[in-house]
C-alpha cells in the first residue's frame, strides 16, 4: 500500500512543474522576457524581487488596458530506450507517444494594489483532467526598519515551495519539463518533493530585509475527498495522496549576495508533516520530517548567463500507519535527495542544461519489495536539457508577449531500486527507462 503512495508523490524526476514566464507579466511591466529569466522559467534577480513584491510592478500595460490573463501549451514526444511493460494510460502506447502533456490557462499579475497573483488551471493530457495547479496569491509591501529596507508580504498556495524565487526548491527546480508518461520505474522521492502538491492550503508570512536576507514561515493543511474533487484532481490521485492530521509547518531561510553581475544563494528549506497514506484512518500517522539545504550561484552578463544549482533534501520517516497495515518493515526510515545541475545560456536564446540526482535511504522489504529485489530505494541518473529560445528579448511584431522554449531533453537512469541491471528481479534494467522527450513549451 505505501509503495504505491511513494511511488504516486516520488516520481518527481518525472514530474511537470508549472511556467512563469508568461505573457500577462510581460504585458504589466513593459519588460521583455529576459529582463526577469535568463531561460525560463529559470529567474534573474530581477526576476526573483517581481515575485517578492506580490507580482504587481508596473511600467508596462495596465490592468485596464489588458487583463492579466495567458495561456500556455506544451505538446510533447516521449521515447523510451525499451518499450513499457504496459502503455502508461488507456489512450498512449507501449513507446513513441505524441501528447498533449499541458494546456494552462494563467491569471498572472496585479489584482488590485499591492495583492498580486499566480494562478494556474491545468489540463493534463496524460490523466485528461483539468485541476488547479500550483497557484499563488500573495500581498506585499516595503518598510524601514532600523534603517534596514524591509520587504515583507503574505501568500496563499496550494504547493510548498511554490511560492520560494530560487530554482533550488522543488517546485521550480531542474528538470524544468519532463515527460508525464515515461518511464515505467522512477526513484521514491521525499514528501516535500510534489507529495502535497495541489492537495493542500497554506497561508504563509515572509520577508526580504536589506535585499539579502529571506525568511518565510508557512502552515499547510489539508483539503477534503469533496473540494479536490470540485478542484479537479483524478480520483486515482486523491486515493493515493496522503491526507495532513492538522497543521504542516514549512520553513525557508536564504541568504543572497549581489555584486556586480554576480549572484549567490545559500539556504536552507523544510517542513513536518502527520499524514495519514492513503487516506486510511484507524492506524495512527505516519510522520515525516523534511530538512534542506541549498545553493545557488548565477552569472548574468552579455551574452552569456550560467547558473550553478545544488539540493540536498534528508527526510526522517517515521511510519506508524504503514507499519501497522502492513506496508513496511520498519517504523523508522530515511531517504535523501540530492540533486546538482549547471545551466549556459547564450544571448538568452540558446539554453543548454546538465543535472544530476541521486535518491538514497534505508532498505526496507514492505516499501520497495515490489520494485527491487534489494529492498532499496537507491537510484541516480543524469538529464540534459537543450533548448531555443526565440522570443525571450521581444515576440513578433503581431504578438510582442509570445513567448516559446523548443527543446529537447534526455534523462538517463543510471541506478534504479538498489541495482543497474535486473533491479527488480524480472529482468528490468535502470537503462531501459532512459527518456528522450521533445517538447514545444508555448506561452501566449
């Protein structure tokens, strides 16, 4: 039962996040792409002070003038380096699939005054439903306190760490877009890796003081069967979600240092959650325990940008429920996350990206029996991202706002479930998931 919990949250390497590079922002501030992403929807510092100042800088259109509204579209191509046991959903095959993975529409931008938004409607068109996806509304303003500038705001999500501006957190770090319908297998990852995601509520406070020195604090609770079915959510993806007993603490410190066209980041991010798997009650909470660290270091000048990531995520697990139906070995476990990737970015046209992750913890025979005859969960990979940006300094004259990434993206498994070959004991090798993925990411 749990397995197929983890296996729901954990396949992070393969799970989409949302875009921010959208039109509507563009619109509001007069400023073409590129003055807030080197590549989206990697951010600049720029970029990253839009956001903390609750998505309402103006200079450009006003909401007069233009709604905040945009759409966005992806259509992608998805292979496999062997063909899939079984197709992934009723309407794709074995291999070779050719998808409509996303179509969004956005509110993105001012409200009114200084309360501002991100709000995603998503169609999925691997699960063919239509949910709220990560979302953001937040409020912010600026004081002086001993002499220090004070930015401080409140913001109301559905997704931890959706609402942090460093691409290191889970909702916005590399891999950018990945395929929703390969492969067969992935890693387990932790429960702050996309396990509450769009399941949830959350209502947090934060503050940028003297342009460096980032605090937020955030509280997260549960959202019932009924409203995530009114939101949109699958069925399949509410049965297997965990359920929050109370509240989810969520915590974010970081620390960013400007100098010239330089930019360092180091952090740290985390949070405590009760769940109960599966949404089964009667046999007490699991708890988890999520603690990160991060770093980032961004060179931003003409007309070459790099960014260097880095994450490190070490989850406590301790499984009471689980344990209790039978689920698991052990009450208390651990898993890590580690993920590092380096991202060039030429004139802010041409994007090239290398990452690596790594996922590690204890073996445990009721998790990770079904997918590794080692009862581990221990897997690593490499991805690549190449990418051509041809709207990021100004669209067409027609549509100015347009804004594209054409990519192609390959993640290679190096380790699966403790092992390179035969992982599971029926002859599936961590290389037959290899994905190469084709991906036209539209914005308009």
């Amino acid at each position: 039962m749990f397995t197929a919990f983890l296996t729901a949250f954990g396949a992070f390497i393969i799970a989409p996040t949302p875009a921010s590079a959208i039109p509507s922002f563009a619109r509001q501030t007069g400023q073409p792409c590129s003055t807030c992403h080197t590549a989206f929807p990697q951010l600049t510092p720029f970029g990253r002070r839009f956001k903390l100042g609750g998505y309402t800088m103006g200079g450009g259109m006003t909401l007069e003038q233009a709604p905040p509204i945009s759409a966005m579209v992806i259509p992608t191509f998805s292979h496999t380096q062997l063909n899939q046991d079984a197709p992934p959903t009723p309407q794709t095959h074995t291999n070779n699939n050719v998808i409509l993975q996303q179509f969004s529409l956005l509110y993105g931008g001012q409200i009114y005054g200084n309360i501002g938004a991100f709000i995603q409607g998503t169609y999925d068109g691997a699960s063919q439903y239509m949910f709220l996806d990560s979302s953001d509304v937040r409020y912010a303003d600026t004081t002086k306190l001993m002499n220090f500038d004070v930015l401080y705001g409140v913001s109301v999500n559905n997704n931890p760490s959706v609402q942090d501006v460093w691409n290191t957190t889970p909702n916005w770090g590399f891999p950018f877009i990945s395929s929703t319908v390969a492969p067969q297998f992935s890693p387990p990852g932790t429960l702050i890796e996309g396990g509450l995601g769009t399941r949830v509520i959350g209502t947090g406070i934060y503050t940028f003081i003297n342009d460096m020195l980032y605090l937020d604090v955030s509280a997260y609770q549960n959202l019932s069967t009924q409203t995530l079915k009114t939101l949109g959510l699958p069925p399949g993806d509410i049965a297997s979600s965990p359920s929050i007993d109370g509240v989810a603490p969520y915590w974010r410190a970081a620390f960013e240092y400007n100098v010239g066209e330089h930019s360092f980041e180091v952090g740290t991010f985390g949070m405590y959650a009760n769940t109960l798997p599966n949404r089964v009650a009667g046999f007490g909470f699991d708890s988890f325990t999520d603690v990160a660290f991060d770093a980032q270091y961004q060179y931003i000048g003409d007309p070459h940008n790099l960014t260097l990531r880095v994450t490190n995520i070490h989850e406590y697990q301790q499984l009471n429920s689980t344990f209790l139906q039978g689920g698991s070995s052990g009450i208390y476990n651990t898993l890590n996350s580690f993920k590092a990737s380096a991202e060039y970015v030429y004139d802010h046209t041409y994007s090239f990206t290398a990452g690596y992750f790594s996922v590690y913890g204890s073996s445990d025979f009721g998790l990770y029996s079904l997918n590794s005859y080692r009862n581990s969960p221990n897997g690593k990979g490499l991805v690549f991202d190449l990418a051509y940006l041809p709207f990021s300094k100004g669209g067409p004259a027609f549509y100015p706002w347009l804004n594209a990434r054409l990519g192609v993206s390959y993640t290679s498994y190096l380790k699966l479930f403790g092992g390179e070959n035969n992982f599971d004991g029926l002859q599936h090798n961590a290389s037959d998931n290899n994905t190469l993925l084709l991906y036209a990411w539209i914005a308009f």
